[in-house]
C-alpha cells in the first residue's frame, strides 16, 4: 500500500475525532472581548514579569524585546522607568531614550511620574 493513502487515512481519523467537540478552544471573557493580537501581547507581558521577577526593578528603563510585525511597524517590549511594569509601544506607547536606559511609556511621560523619572 502507498504511503500517501496512510497519511490520508490519518487525516480523515483526526477531523471525526474531539475532545471538546467542534474544536474551540474556551477562554475568560477578557481574553475574548480583546483582539487577538492585543491578548498575544497581554499574555507575553505576563510571562516578562513572570519570569523577571525581582529583577524587573534592575532592568527598570530597558528594552526586552524588538518584533517586526509587518513591513513597517516594530513592537517593542520594554520596561517603564517609573511605573516598572513591561510595556509595549503599541499598548502603552514609548518614549524612548537616546541611550536606551531610561526608556518610558506615554503615560508615566505625561503623568506626574515622568516628571521624577528624568531628572537623574
């Protein structure tokens, strides 16, 4: 028998075969009312903070991660100098230093926050 009516034969057995019956997956409301890239960048920020941990206050100001999403736009994962949480330019926004060490999101920029961040 020729290899290819096995691999079919597979294929046929694993569209009539569930678990959980028409093939969707089931996630929290959050997830589902964001778009999907959106909850892509949530979920990558969790793992950031997850796996930095105590760390997060050391890297505070630098960029984590460079991501070419199409031809134009560039996402960048960094961490807020003064807010010390891990942002995205896309959510957040970015202000970014010449440096690259003390880099801010829009909203610690604009906020009484940006204001301690710069000075030092």
């Amino acid at each position: 028998m020729p290899r290819t009516t096995k691999k079919k034969a597979a294929k046929k057995g694993k569209k009539g075969f569930s678990i959980l019956g028409d093939g969707k997956s089931s996630r929290g409301d959050d997830e589902e009312s964001l778009p999907k890239d959106e909850a892509g960048r949530l979920k990558i920020k969790r793992q950031y903070q997850e796996l930095l941990g105590i760390r997060m206050a050391k890297l505070a100001g630098r960029i984590l991660n460079r991501e070419r999403i199409d031809k134009t736009v560039e996402g960048i994962y960094f961490i807020c100098v003064s807010c010390q949480k891990v942002c995205h330019n896309l959510d957040e926004g970015l202000v970014e230093d010449p440096d690259n060490a003390r880099n801010i999101c829009v909203p610690c920029s604009t906020g009484a926050g940006g204001k301690d961040a710069n000075r030092s």
